[in-house]
C-alpha cells in the first residue's frame, strides 16, 4: 500500500532491463558438429519414384485424383 506522501511506483520502474542476446550465456557448441543419425531416423523408408508407365497406371486406378 502507498502511505501518505509516498509516489506509487511505476510500472517501468519495476521491470529489470531488457536482455540483448549478446549478454545470454549460451551453452551449444559450435556449428559443424552434429551428432550421428539416431536407429529411428536410419530405419526411415526412402520414397520409391514411380517410372512414367507405373504413374500412369496410379492415376488411371484413381479417378478422384485426376485434376
């Protein structure tokens, strides 16, 4: 509570002074070193790319595709 005589503080007064982020203490290393792939990443199936005849073959199965 603000007695008498005392000025309510503001609001400005009461915040801490912004941060840049040049005074962060950062705790990552360096770029260009990264960690090995992990076993889910390796297991990930690689996209198969369908020949010109097999694309055409998809898109004739499926008429709700045709644009």
């Amino acid at each position: 509570m603000v007695g008498q005589g005392e000025a309510p503080l503001r609001e400005c007064e009461m915040k801490p002074p912004p941060k840049r982020l040049s005074d962060l203490k950062g705790g990552s290393k360096p770029p260009g070193t990264f960690a090995p792939p992990t076993p889910k990443v390796s297991r990930q199936k690689k996209a198969k790319v369908l020949t010109a005849a097999e694309r055409a073959a998809f898109l004739a199965s499926r008429p709700d595709l045709k644009g």
